[in-house]
C-alpha cells in the first residue's frame, strides 16, 4: 500500500490577525534577547517598505507573543485581468517547535480569489517555491522547492514543508538569493492550467536571513 502522505498545517496566522498590541520597540528587545537577531535586523523586516508596484500592494507586519515571532509578507494582486486576482502571504514562524523541527520555509496562504466561481484542484506538485541564485551571463542556479499543500479550491495552504521530505532550500538559500518566486498551479475545468506567479521583492530574502539564520543556530 502507498502511505498516506501527511497533510500540511495551516497556517497559525492570517494577515489581519497581526495587529501587534504593543509599540513594537518594546517587544524589538524581547524577541532579539530570545532568538538572537539583532533588533536592527528585526525592524528592517518589521518595518520593510519595497518597491512600489502598478498591479502588487505588498506589506509586511510582525506579530510577538509567547515568546513566537510571526513575520508575514503580504501581496495581493488587484489591477489586472480577473482571473489572475489573488491574495497571498509568506508566513515565516519562529518559536522552538519550528526551530527544534529545521522548519526554515515560509507558510504559504494563498488564494487565488479570480478563480473563485470555477471548480479548480491544485495540480499535482502544483506549489513551488523557486529560487535562483549565481546567476552569470544570463544563466543562473535554481532551486526548485516543491510544497507540501492543499488546494482543493483556489484557496492555497502550506507549511512550508518539502513534498518529497528533501529540499535544496536550505538557509543559504535565502541569503544568495537573487530571485524568490511563489508559483501556484491550478487545474480548470476542461483540464487547462492556471499558474499564479509572484515573487518577493529582490533585497528581502536577504533581510529574512538575518531574522531567521540566529534563531535556527546558523
């Protein structure tokens, strides 16, 4: 018999629910006391602005409470052809379960809502993060991190776990980065395929880095 594979956890955070209830300088301190960053790194990712973008509204938010560092980069998509509308969130965890189990890899929530009135699947190995790296005269290394995912609507959720229980996207990865693409592929009546592509934007795996690599002991 094939093993069940098991089935990611959702996602412990949305978007909305990181209002943090304190100044953030207050819990800077705590959160680099416990994890180790440096609270300079920590306000980079915290209070990270971007690019500005004509079709993309992107905004990150921090959440601190017991003792868990939440970091989650927001992106949704509202000025183009419906269909390829969406909303989505890395969502990066810091707290001893994540780092007692390596978890390194963001959350990912995504939903594709332009897709809401059709009847769509995830496409097998259809949620991958890909990243590049080393990129010389025009050619570059990848890493291709296939998620452990549901989607059995246009609604995307992962824990950021590898499919195959191996990965090359390992914490190096985020700080030689030089593209850092999500990419979501659903299955349409009729059998065509819808791919969502979006991408952080190229300074903050780097940022990222700096807030995860102390705490995880690299």
């Amino acid at each position: 018999m094939i093993p069940d594979r098991p089935s990611p956890e959702d996602p412990a955070h949305l978007p909305e629910d990181l209002i943090p209830d304190r100044d953030p300088y207050h819990w800077y301190f705590e959160a680099s006391a416990r994890y180790g960053m440096t609270v300079e790194d920590l306000d980079a990712v915290c209070r990270y602005e971007g690019e500005e973008h004509p079709q993309m509204f992107t905004h990150v938010s921090c959440n601190w409470q017991n003792d868990e560092l939440n970091v989650v980069y927001f992106i949704s998509r509202g000025q183009s052809e419906p269909e390829m509308l969406y909303e989505h969130a890395f969502i990066w965890v810091i707290n001893d379960k994540q780092i007692n189990n390596g978890r390194i890899w963001p959350m990912i929530n995504h939903n594709a809502i332009g897709l809401a009135d059709q009847d769509v699947t995830l496409d097998a190995e259809g949620a991958t993060i890909n990243i590049s790296y080393d990129c010389k005269d025009y050619t570059c290394q990848y890493i291709n991190h296939v998620l452990l995912a549901r989607g059995d609507t246009p609604h995307v959720r992962s824990d950021g776990r590898p499919l195959f229980g191996s990965t090359d996207f390992d914490m190096d990865a985020y700080k030689n980065a030089e593209r850092f693409f999500f990419n979501a592929t659903f299955r349409l009546p009729g059998g065509s395929l819808h791919t969502n592509t979006l991408y952080l934007f190229d300074d903050f795996p780097a940022k990222i880095h700096k807030v995860l690599a102390p705490a995880f002991g690299y």
